[in-house]
C-alpha cells in the first residue's frame, strides 16, 4: 500500500521525512501512533535496511501493537520495535561483560528491589520505620536515574536522612553486584555507560541503529535521554514524537526539558504539529484547550476535531463522597439508557484511595465494574515464589531470589536456619546456594533444617536440568514436584482456591510463550549472531521483569467493550480512550493535590485533567465534593480552581445534590468517623477567620503559593474561604481555616 496515502498534510509531513532530527508535537488523539507506524514503512520502502530502524515506547503494550502495525505494512521487517529497558536488556546481554556483568544477569522487579532495600537496612541496623524501605528504593532511583553513584550520593548527602539512605544505596548495590542482578534503573543506567564509555561498542551499536525513533518524548528521564541522543550520533537522526501536555509522570524522573529542549539540542530539526483530533467531539477539545492554556510550561499548537459538536460537559456539585459516589451511579444508568456499554464507560480519580466509595456505591447499584491498579498478576505471593525458583535455576547468584523461596513450601527451614546458612555463606564468601549444597558443613544447622535444605537443593538441580526446555515444561515439572497447588490451596484454606488458579495461569502464560517463541532481533552489522534472548525458562522470566512500572500503572487491557465500568486513577487511564468519563474529586487538594508544590506542581496536575477529558469521545461528566474526609475527620471542600478554567458556555451545571451538610452527619453509619459540624452550621460565627481586616483588594502571603492578592469572600466560621490570585498560578480558594495566610 501508499504508505503517504489517507494521511493529512501535517502526517504526511512527518511520515515523509527522512534525514536528519525531526520533533512530531502530537496532541491527543492525533494520530500519533499511525505517523511513527507509516514513517517507518517508509523509510523500509526507500531502501534503508530495517535492521538498521530502532523503534523505542514506553510500554510492552505499545511496542507489541506498534510491531502488529508495521508488519502489517511491510511484512515481518526485522524491524526493532522496544522499550527502553528491554533494549537495555538485550544489548547488556550482549555487551554488557565490558562493565563486569555475566550474561546471566537477573533483573529485579519492584518487590523485589525493596527486599533488597530492606536487607541492606538490617544489615546497617537502621530502623525500618524510620526510613521505609519504598522511600529508600524511591531515593536511589532519583538518584540512579540522575547519574549519581552510591560515594557521589554519599559525598554530596547534606542531612543525616540523605547520609543514611546513600549508606543503604551503598549497600544494596553490593548486594546486586554479589547477586549478578540488575534493578531497573541499571538497564539504563548501563546501556548509557556502554554508550558514553565503551567507545568501540557505542560505534558498533551506531553504525547499526541508523534511524532512531523515540514516542512519548515528554516522558523521557535524563538517562533515556542521554541514550537516545548517544544512540543518534553524528548522523542526528533522531525522531521523537510527543506531547508535552501530557507530562505526568514527573514524579518517577520523566523531565519535561526533554521534549520542550529538543530545538535546542538539534536547531536544524523539523518540527511537525500534529493538530487534528480524530477521538473527542469539539466541546470536549475546547473545554481541554482552554483548560492547558494556562500552563507556560508547553508548546503553543491548536487542537480541532472534524466530529460533530456533541453535548456540554455536566457539571455536579455533590454533598460528600458518598453522594458523589451515588452521582456516578446515576450518570452511568443515564448512559446505559442512552446505549453506552458498561465497558465504554470510565470513572477517573486522583488517588486510589478514592475508588473505596465509589466500589461499595456500585456493588449496591448492581453495576459491574473493573479496578485498574489492582495486584498485578505477576506480583501475586504464589506467582513470585514460582518465579524466584526459575530465578535460582537461571542465576544461582541470586540471593534474593533463594531467600524468598527457603522455606516456601515449609521444609524446616526457619529463621535460624536462614541465619546460619547465611553466616556461613558469607564466612566462606559464597553464593547461598553454594551453603544449601554444603549443609551437612553448616555449623549448628539442625539435622531437619539439613534435610529441608538438601531436598531444596535436589529440587533446584532438578530444575536447573530443565531451564532450557520450553518455560512450560520447566514449571510444570516444578508445581507437581512441590505439589504447588496444594500449597496454594492451603493458604486460603479451600482445596479449589484463588491462588491454585494463578498457578495454573502461570503456566499457561508459559504456553503462551513457548507458542510465540523468542523473537530473536537484526543480525548484527558485522555478521555475528542474532541478538536473540534468552530461551526457555530464562527467556520468560525475562519477558516477566520487563513488564515496566508503566505497563502496571496505565492499565493495559482496559479495553472497549468489556464487561464492566473502568475504574483508574488519571495516571493509569493515560494512552486509553472511552467514550464516556466520569471524573471525581475536583476539589482544592485533590485536584490540585495538596503535595504539588509551587507552579511547576499545579501545572502538572492540569496536564493530568488535560489527559483525562481528552480520554473521552463523547461525554464527560465533572464531579466535586462540598465535604470530603481527611485523617477519618470530614472538612469542608472548595471546587477546584480548574473548574473555572473551562468556559462556563461549554458546561451544563447539574446543580448541587445530596442535601445538607447536617443531613450528611446524620446519614454517618456506625463505626465511621463522625463528620465534625454544629448543628447550626449557617448561622454567622462572629468570629475573625485569617487575618485580620482581610477583605477583597488585601495582598497576602501563603507558605506555598507566596504573595497573591484577594478576589473575594465568601462562608462564614470554618466554612469561609478566600480566592486570592498569585502571580504565576492564577486563582486558589483557599480554606481560611486551614491556610495559613498572612498580611503581606
């Protein structure tokens, strides 16, 4: 087919260019995806090798359905279509013994980094509870992710807080380089190592990787930064593609400066604006237009839509959560008797905790529904121990892994016994696989912690045996020779339970697999073998840990067309489409939330509502809550500042619902924390909230947002609040009760 063919001037644009740096500035729904597809088909149709096209997303979702587009185009091109980490992976597995790393590496996912994290602090004595071992790993990411080594984060620690958790970075990176194990970060880390440091290897991947393709630049961290301008060279060519109203992901490292820089780091590149919108009617793009116009931080372009004008967005004022909650319930009966599936409708909210209500809301209504966010499958308890096995049999080094598994299923093996196994691992400088081969060695391990490791150690070799046979064989052998299931069963104390099922999905997704078989990459440009990955067992475990943070968080498999409603925060409704949304909570410390901190904060929380409406094809409903519980204690809500920012012409108010705040008190069940109101919660105070004199016109100073002047008044006793504009981020109403304003 004509690739150029369908395709509007701004796409046909960038699809047709070729060399040299290119930014493609993509609003939602633009037709992102079909411009990086049809542009590397291409580039294969002018005769450029497709093993010399690198294609690097976010997501294994999106790298899977960008190879299904492309081959659709072009055939099976050997095209290489990544993330970012699994490009890590793969090249590392290849090269990465110039930086001391066998190629047997493991990679550790999130659970269990923090049991690293949580070893290290043991073995420093620091107290748990002081320093969390999430806040900790949360440390040595920005960290890792900024280019600081353990001695820089050491040397450069300016508390005792930054002291110590750079003294618990220190120590698990000893811990990962024992265990010849790699986190997340390292992939990156790494591969921008080979690339700036190992001269010969950076040439090497250069002179393969001749075009280089980068999507959902806006959410590149510093290091997939550097990689991807490493990987471009001399030759530039380097293309990304990228909104950056849709950075939201700032608080995992992803750098905005990026995407907004990029005409400076290339002054010779072309910049295409991608600004016709082919998901949302126009009501919703204008509400989502004016909305981001506010920012500063972001790249001017229009957004138009060829869809027909459809219906003002509704807007209702609830009286607390819970009738928020009864809201949702109503807007989505009144779209299901307009013909809108269940599985087409999504409610979007800004923290999970938020979903409790709406959950319980539902169920009553009879309404089935999916949470995104849930436990992922791969992080269930039974499905990691069966994984930490494979990981034993792949990487013998693997510490963490055999720790997890010691006494799983029970075999005598207690803390003491863990204890003495370690001890003597360490005196002897060994793996503790080694100590478990050498038990009968280990002083004061009773003769059953004996026995329990020996059998251990037969059930490891066993299974070290079969690592090269299909993953699926490898797992069967392993659940029948542990009786897992049983086990499984047990934990729930049925004999057909939850976790038994996930068991037996494990394997099957290990069917899957061998099905697909490894999808080895391009010959290498000098003739040696195929980057392929790892086979058998170790391939798909590693297939297993690359499911990136973004695959868990953005709710892949959401779906049109199932059989529920959507329930997901913001973050994880990114890159989806519905053609109803429902979003809750847009009140002042919700949405904005409390922890966004000065003006780059607050503009991050509107490009998160800029991401939710332009989710949605047909209908959005805006819900807030008069009143909302914090710490169990309801407190009075103020509509959130964004609200005002959608011209009042584009919006259909509903009303207020619910009733009175005493009538909310008095709707509380038992067990509940009572909302805290008088009786008369009209009736004038007499009292002086703020400060004093304040009245629209005074200028005043609050902790966060500094100097700003007063708009206006309006409640009374600890219902008064004030809108007061600062400079660089507009209007805030503020609770006076709780704001800390002073004269400035």
């Amino acid at each position: 087919m004509d690739v150029l063919a369908d395709l509007t001037d701004a796409q046909r644009e960038a699809v047709a260019h070729v060399d040299g740096p290119m930014l493609v500035v993509a609003g939602a729904g633009t037709g992102k995806t079909r411009v990086v597809t049809r542009r590397l088909a291409h580039l294969v149709s002018r005769g450029i090798p497709p093993w010399s096209l690198l294609a690097v997303t976010f997501t294994n979702k999106a790298a899977r359905e960008m190879k299904e587009r492309v081959a659709s185009l072009v055939g099976a091109a050997p095209i290489w279509v990544s993330t970012f980490h699994s490009m890590g992976a793969r090249l590392l597995r290849r090269h990465g013994e110039v930086l001391g790393y066998p190629r047997d590496f493991t990679i550790l996912d999130r659970d269990d980094q923090i049991s690293a994290v949580r070893r290290a602090l043991s073995d420093l004595e620091i107290d748990p509870k002081q320093f969390p071992p999430a806040r900790v790993l949360e440390a040595i990411s920005l960290w890792k992710q900024s280019g600081t080594a353990a001695v820089a984060a050491g040397e450069g620690a300016s508390s005792y807080a930054d002291r110590t958790r750079a003294r618990a970075y220190a120590k698990y990176e000893e811990a990962l380089r024992r265990c010849a194990a790699m986190d997340f970060d390292d992939l990156l880390v790494n591969l921008a190592s080979l690339l700036e440091g190992k001269a010969d290897v950076a040439c090497s991947l250069r002179e393969r990787f001749r075009y280089v393709s980068v999507d959902e630049y806006q959410d590149t961290n510093r290091l997939q930064y550097r990689i991807s301008v490493a990987l471009a060279g001399d030759r530039r060519n380097l293309c990304v593609t990228g909104d950056p109203d849709q950075s939201i992901y700032s608080w995992r490292g992803a750098d905005l400066r990026n995407i907004l820089d990029f005409q400076e780091d290339f002054p010779e590149a072309k910049v295409v604006r991608l600004e016709r919108n082919y998901r949302s009617v126009r009501r919703i793009l204008r509400a989502a237009s004016a909305l981001i116009s506010r920012n500063r931080q972001r790249i001017e372009r229009g957004l138009d839509s060829e869809n027909e004008e459809g219906p003002r967005l509704l807007r209702a004022e609830c009286l607390d959560e819970h009738d928020e909650a009864r809201e949702v319930c109503r807007r989505v009966a009144e779209l299901r008797e307009a013909g809108t599936p269940f599985g087409q409708i999504a409610v979007f909210y800004r923290v999970n905790a938020q979903s409790r209500v709406i959950e319980t809301a539902l169920r009553n209504a009879g309404v089935p529904y999916a949470l995104v966010g849930a436990v992922a499958f791969f992080q269930r308890r039974e499905v990691k121990d069966l994984l930490a096995y494979g990981t034993i049999a792949v990487n013998p080094r693997q510490d963490e892994a055999l720790l997890r598994i010691l006494n799983v299923p029970a075999r005598g093996l207690g803390e003491k016994a863990e204890e003495r196994l370690r001890a003597h691992a360490a005196s002897r400088g060994i793996p503790l696989r080694s100590a478990i081969e050498e038990a009968k060695s280990v002083p004061a391990l009773g003769r059953k912690a004996v026995e329990g490791a020996l059998a251990l150690d037969r059930i490891l070799r066993g299974l070290e045996e079969r690592k090269e046979l299909p993953a699926r064989a490898a797992l069967s052998w392993l659940v029948k020779r542990l009786d897992f299931l049983s086990y499984a069963a047990s934990l729930d104390g049925t004999e057909e339970s939850d976790r038994a099922e996930n068991v037996r999905e494990l394997v099957s997704a290990a069917a899957d697999y061998d099905a697909r078989g490894p999808q080895a990459v391009s010959p290498s440009v000098d003739g040696g073998a195929p980057d392929a990955p790892p086979v058998g067992l170790a391939g798909f475990l590693e297939e297993v840990a690359l499911v990136s943070d973004t695959d868990r968080t953005t709710g892949s498999g959401a779906e049109g067309g199932a059989g529920g409603v959507w329930l997901m925060t913001f973050h994880a409704a990114k890159g989806l489409e519905f053609d109803a949304v429902v979003i809750t909570g847009l009140e002042e410390g919700l949405l904005p939330h409390s922890l966004s901190e000065g003006p780059d904060g607050v503009e991050e929380e509107r490009r998160l509502l800029y991401v939710g409406l332009t989710r949605a094809r047909k209908s959005v409903a805006l819900l807030s809550a008069r009143l909302r519980r914090r710490f169990g204690q309801a407190v009075p809500a103020i509509p959130s500042q964004f609200l005002e920012e959608i011209p009042e012409e584009l919006v259909e108010v509903r009303g207020e619902t619910g009733g009175s705040v005493v009538e909310a008190a008095a709707r509380w069940e038992p067990g509940e924390s009572r909302m805290l109101v008088d009786e008369d919660v009209d009736a004038p105070s007499g009292d002086e909230d703020g400060p004093e004199g304040l009245a629209p016109g005074i200028r005043v100073r609050h902790p966060m947002f500094g100097v700003g002047k007063v708009e206006s008044l309006e409640g009374r006793g600890e219902n008064a609040c004030a809108a007061v504009r600062f400079p660089r981020i507009g209007v805030k109403r503020l609770l006076l009760s709780y704001a800390r304003l002073e004269r400035a």
